[in-house]
C-alpha cells in the first residue's frame, strides 16, 4: 500500500483505547487516582497527536453507578482536553437519529450549535458501566446528553439485534464503524447462534468502505457458550476492536476463517493481580486510508508498576522439616521483594506523575509440607514502598480430594486454588461451589442461574434478584409437577427428572435468570428503591422526602424514640422516612416482614391436593397493611411451557502475526459458520407474566 502521510487529507487518525475503568480502588488512598491520571495521559496524546477522534471500546468506568468524585473527575478532563475551537476534519454521513434513537438528544456533539467540541469522543458500554435499573440508562446517557460523548451501539431488543453503522467520511476515505455495547455472552451467542445479528451496510459502493467493528465481549472462551467466537463475526468487516480483555494484544492479528483482524487494547490500569495485567500497557493510533489501514502503539508512562512472582518452596532448597523454616521461608519471600523493588525503580519511566510505589504480588505454592506464614504482618515491612502491603502474598496449593467415611459430612473436598478465584467470575465460582459434591447439590433450583443472581446482586445491587428467581424457579418446578400429575411419593423422583431436562434445554435458564431480573427491577420500582443517584454509597438529598416534625441537623435515626417511623393515617401504606422526634430526616420508617414461603413448599401442595381439602389451588395475593410482603401460590390453570432446544458450535479462530501496515487481502471470503442442525427447530417461547 502507499505510504500514508500524517497530514494526508484523507487519512483517518483515531485513537484507540478500551477498559479505562474509572474509579477503580477509588476508596483506597494509595491507587485511588490511578485511573484517572492514567486518563489523563490518554486525553493528553489524543491532543497531542492532533486526532479526528477518540475511540473507546467499553468500560470507561468502573462501576455501574460511580462515585461522585469519579464523575466530577471524568467531567473535568472532558472539558479541559476535549472542548475548543479546533475544526472537524470529516463528515457524518448516516442517519444521526438512527444511530442516537436510545439517547435523549439523538445529535452530535460536535454539531450542536450551542457546543464548541475540538476532539470528538465516540463510545460504546461495557459490562461494568451497561445500562440498568429505571430507564434503562448508565453513565454514558449522562456523558451523551451533556455533550461530552456520542454514545452509540447501545440495543433495546434482545431477540433479534440489527446494528446500524456510524457512516463518516474523510476525503476519499469512506468508514463504517458499527458498534455493540456489552451483551451477555451466553444471551448474545444464543442470538448469534439464531442468526439473529444483522449488520447493515451502505446500499451504495459497499466495496469503498473501510468496515470497523468496536464490541465488548468475552474472547476467551470460558465455557461452551460463555464468549464470542470471531467467527460468528461477518466476513465483510475489515478490522476488530476488541475491548472487555485486559491483556494488551493491541497489534493486529488476522483470522484466516473470517478475512479479517483484530486489535485487543486492554486495559489502561490494572484491576486485578494477575498475570493478563503484569503486560506494558499500550494505547493505539490507528491510521485509515481507504481501504488501508495502520496501528501505532503508543506506551503509557503513567500507569502504576505491576510485578508477579510465582514462588515453588519445594524447589527452592528450603527443608520443610526444620525447625526454622517459617522464618527461612519469610526472609526467602522478602529478598524477593527487594528484588522486584529495585526492578521497579530500574524500570520506572521517569515520568513525574508515574506513582513511585509498585503492585507487587508473590503466588507461593507451599505444596510439600511447608507452612505459611502471617501475610499480614509480611506487608507491613513494605509499607512505604508497596501499593499493596495487606494482599502482597497468595498461598496456594495443587488441589487435593480428602475422602471421608461419614455420610453426613461431605464424601469429598475439593481445595480450590485462590489465584483462580481471583480470576474467576461469580457465576462461575457458585456453579462449582454448588458442584462440588454430588450429595450437596441443589435439587429445586439451578446452579447456573443462582450464580447469575449472586452476579446481579454484587455487581449491580439487585437486593431482590436472588429472592426472585427462587420464587421464580418454585413456580415452575410447582407447575411442572402439577403438569405430570405427580404423586405425593413420586416428588422427588419428578424434581430431579426436571432438573435433568432443564440442563439439556440450552437458553432455559438464561430466559428464567432474565425474567427474575425483570421482577426484581419492578419490585424495586414498587418499593421506590429506584436509581436516583451516581452512587450507591454516598447520602443523597431527597427532594421529595417528608421534612421532620421537631430536629436539627441532618441524621438517619432507627431508633424507638428518634426516627422510629409511623403509620400513616389515612391510607394503609407505611410512612416513610418521618420521625416523631428524629434529628434530620430519619429513613426508618419503612420495616419489611419477612418472607413468607410456607405455603409455597412443594410437600404441602401436593399433601393438600392428595387430601382435597382446599379444591384448586388459584393464584391469589394478599397484602398486609403494614408491609408490601405478597404471598403468591401457584396456579393449577397454568399451561406448561415446552422448552426450546438449541446446539450451537464453534470454531476455533485462527491468528497469525501482522506487520504495522496492513491491507485485507481480495479473493475467496467465507461466510459465517452457524450449526444448521439445531436452529431450524428453534421456536421461541413466550413468557406469560405474572
């Protein structure tokens, strides 16, 4: 391909970036502000290097609702790298109102009359700041409608996603970037596998246009449906940015299957101890001309020092039999250190804001009878020259199984190494807890869908979502048997047989997993638990809360005499947040009763129904006037709703290495791969809501 010149008018000049996380360890001292110095840089070579644009690939924060001081942070380095006077070198040729229809201002930033914007931003969400709660919205929204981000790839339809490209245009250069926000990964290949995914593409000269996809997935396979093969991916795309993996792999790889590569950023700070983030972090320059295009990777100077060490006593002459071999293990381990301390100050960039205290982690395998020592106490030795004093040593071993004899004990325990823990996700983590043991596994409810529950009530505060989906799966199992018309005594036999089948019956549970979510959101909503602020832990000031009768100051009294909460006396639901003699406004008052789940048991319906004192059990509800507990039954009217069967398979993806130009070579491209055995017979089912 020709050379490509940096002021060349029809060269695309995008910097790339993906995983900023802000407001990672915001509540640590020490790496509090490491994400955003480290953003700080990045919006410093974007004006450096004089770009079109910015392109981020997910992930700018780290939580879902971050922290005030994250968002204000975030808000003033927008405006002081990203606003001017400097001129928009390209046009946006599609249709805005179509590729914004989900913000509230469907414009440009960059062409609003009231704007002055010298660097554009374009980005898509990731899985820790994706939209939920009331409105569906995330932080993006708030960035989009203040005019600080063109917030695109967002989809409001999960069943059949149809993706519209951003059409812009530089000169001679003609690009179409589509994008897609994070999707979960066994949804989104369910979708995939339905040939539910549609990219449009330009009716006029489609060969002209350079195609960019920007998504936000899992593209290490974690299990059989847990990610996104690249060849599920169009053959027609010429170049992949690949964010939600934090190991930079920001050098283009191609795909031999699909004809195209793939740029994995990373990340730009380190979010766990592992050996993915131990890599030099990079940001990218990427350069499109026509059909060409070419990646430059730019280092980052800012970004805190990482070091790991993997520790195996049993080959370090160590003898586990003397009687000083805690002491020799520990002074072993700290000569260690001080060996990765001078490696950090010998490799430390120079750069001012770069902080001077490293990441250190030591994995010591104490295999072969060795004993650990205090870690805590280890930490402190470092404290002044270590970010992370308390979690700078991880014992581990090589997992062992211990047979018992007795019955009522666990018949085997698995030791689980803690490093993959560290990796693992919640999901994962509950699924082979709760399989760890034939004995102990659930029988009425599954593995799989109380990890997405445990997932959506850490990551996203669902505070319902593991009550719901037991409710939920009750229900089921409950309709389930009444379908079969199973006897008392044949229970079990029949809870077990529908476990069964459940697990055969691909995207069941995800349905089921969804459907709890969605009560759990409603219920939130019926309690007034809604989303009204950035952050989940700070004090908010209500507006629209009762003031108090008699207090000074502001406080959030529980007890009997000061922000004891009364009844309301003239309707039946509790006052809220009012005290008799509460300093401030006191958020007391709401008290919920437990949880009635008797009358929900499996035994007692089938009991009743084998003595026909009660008739037809119906769907009822009952609420009490002092609390919004509901007891719900089963109705005996439901039909059973047949379960789809789907098999999707994959392919493993081929790469090999690239130069730093890179044209996409002509001639014989392949379609996407899909198993044609299992998706003719896919019928969907449809959800009655109750």
């Amino acid at each position: 391909m020709p050379q490509m010149k940096e002021d060349d008018d029809d060269t695309f000049r995008i910097l790339v970036t993906t995983d900023v996380h802000l407001g990672y360890g915001d509540k640590d001292a020490e790496i509090g502000n490491d994400s955003l110095v480290t953003f700080e840089e990045v919006l410093e070579n974007a004006k450096r290097l004089e770009v079109d644009f910015i392109l981020l690939g997910g992930d700018l924060f780290h939580e879902n609702k971050p922290p005030r001081r994250v968002m204000h942070g975030c808000f003033s380095l927008f405006r002081k790298y990203c606003l001017g006077g400097k001129p928009v070198q390209f046009e946006f040729l599609s249709d805005q109102s179509v590729n914004f229809e989900h913000c509230q201002f469907p414009t440009l930033n960059y062409e609003d009359s009231n704007l002055n914007i010298g660097i554009p931003i374009f980005s898509i969400h990731g899985n820790h700041d994706d939209p939920t709660g009331q409105g569906n919205l995330c932080s993006l929204d708030l960035l989009h409608d203040s005019g600080y981000v063109n917030y695109f790839g967002k989809t409001t339809n999960l069943e059949k996603i149809q993706i519209s490209p951003l059409l812009l245009q530089k000169g001679k250069t003609k690009l179409a970037m589509f994008g897609l926000g994070s999707v979960r990964d066994e949804r989104l290949h369910r979708i995939f596998v339905h040939k539910n995914v549609s990219m449009l593409r330009p009716k006029e000269d489609k060969d002209d246009w350079f195609n960019m996809f920007v998504i936000h997935q899992n593209r290490s396979k974690h299990s059989a449906t847990n990610y996104i093969p690249e060849q599920f991916l169009d053959d027609f795309l010429d170049l992949v940015i690949w964010g939600h993996e934090h190991e930079c792999r920001i050098d283009p790889e191609w795909n031999g299957v699909q004809n195209f590569y793939v740029s994995q950023p990373g990340s730009t700070v380190a979010t766990s101890l592992s050996e993915g983030e131990t890599g030099k972090k990079h940001i990218g320059l990427l350069q499109i001309k026509e059909k060409d295009f070419k990646m430059t990777k730019i280092p980052l100077d800012t970004v805190r020092q990482f070091y790991l060490n993997d520790i195996s006593l049993s080959q370090t002459g160590l003898d586990p039999e003397h009687h000083e071999v805690k002491k020799q293990t520990e002074a072993y381990c700290v000569e260690k250190v001080e060996e990765l301390l001078d490696k950090a100050v010998h490799e430390h960039t120079g750069n001012r804001k770069q902080p001077s205290k490293p990441l250190i982690r030591l994995r010591i395998d104490y295999s072969g009878g060795f004993e650990t020592f205090n870690s805590t106490r280890f930490g402190q030795k470092f404290v002044d020259r270590v970010a992370n004093p308390k979690d700078m040593v991880l014992f581990h071993r090589k997992a062992i199984i211990r047979k018992k004899d007795s019955k009522d004990e666990l018949s085997a325990m698995c030791e689980v190494d803690k490093e993959v823990l560290d990796m693992s996700r919640v999901v994962d983590m509950v699924k082979d807890y709760l399989s760890a043991d034939q004995n102990c596994q659930m029988q009425l409810l599954t593995e799989k869908g109380m990890g997405e529950a445990v997932q959506e009530f850490v990551d996203k505060e669902e505070k319902e979502a593991i009550s719901e989906l037991v409710k939920y799966q009750l229900q089921k199992t409950q309709n389930y048997l009444k379908h079969r018309n199973a006897k008392e005594e044949d229970v079990d036999k029949e809870v077990m047989r529908y476990k069964e089948e459940r697990k055969k019956k691909t995207g069941e549970e995800d349905e089921e997993v969804e459907e709890a979510m969605k009560r759990a959101r409603e219920h939130r909503v019926e309690t007034g638990g809604g989303d009204n602020d950035f952050s989940g832990t700070e004090d908010s000031d209500d507006m629209d809360t009762p003031l108090p009768t008699r207090g000074r100051g502001r406080g959030r009294a529980r007890g009997t005499t000061r922000g004891k909460a009364k009844e309301s006396t003239t309707n039946d639901s509790p006052a809220r947040g009012r005290g008799s003699r509460s300093r401030g406004r006191a958020r007391g008052g709401r008290n919920k009763a437990p949880l009635e789940m008797g009358s929900n048991s499996i035994m007692d319906s089938f009991r009743r129904t084998s003595q026909n004192s009660r008739g037809k059990a119906s769907s009822k509800r009952r609420n009490d006037s002092d609390s919004d507990v509901q007891v719900l039954s089963a109705d005996s009217n439901d039909s059973f709703d047949p379960f789809d069967d789907s098999v999707s398979r994959s392919k493993k993806a081929s790469a090999k290495s690239s130069t730093s130009t890179y044209k996409k070579p002509t001639g014989g491209k392949r379609g996407v791969v899909f198993n044609s055995e299992s998706d003719d017979d896919i019928v969907p089912t449809s959800k009655r809501r109750r």
